[in-house]
C-alpha cells in the first residue's frame, strides 16, 4: 500500500494527548492517526449501512416480503436444538 503525506490543523488539546499516548505507547503517531481514521471511516461505511436497512424496512412491502420468507424458511427447516 502506497502512502501519502497531509497536513492537518488540530487543536493543541489533542495533538498533545495524542502525542503523549504515542510516545507512552511507542507507536508513531502517523500509525495512531491511520488507526483512528480506519476506525471512523469503518463507523460511518457501517452507520451508511445501517441506514439503508432502516429505509428498506420503512416500505411496508419489503417488511412484508422479508416476513414471508422468514415464515417459508422456518417452516421448511428441520431444526434440531442442542443440548446445553
């Protein structure tokens, strides 16, 4: 994976916790920004999903769709439980 360089401005609050944890933690602090924004990006791919399955489910005929499937698969399947 190639890398590139940026520039950001971010309060001195943070860049001095941040700084801080790095070095504590001996871990460059480009490596602790890359972790953080692959995190926040993860959480919004993740909350973008979520939101497409919350509009999907407002249509009633979907609701309904994915109920009759559910009813078709549990009636369909031979399901055995598990001793615990």
């Amino acid at each position: 994976m190639g890398h590139s360089k940026l520039s950001v401005t971010i309060p001195d609050d943070i860049y001095d916790q941040i700084n801080e944890y790095a070095s504590k933690g001996k871990i460059k602090l480009s490596h602790l920004v890359t972790e953080a924004l692959v995190d926040k990006l993860r959480m919004i791919k993740e909350q973008a999903y979520v939101q497409q399955v919350n509009d999907a489910l407002k249509d009633e005929a979907v609701v309904k769709e994915q109920r009759q499937m559910a009813e078709t698969i549990a009636d369909n399947t031979d399901v055995k439980e598990l001793p615990w």
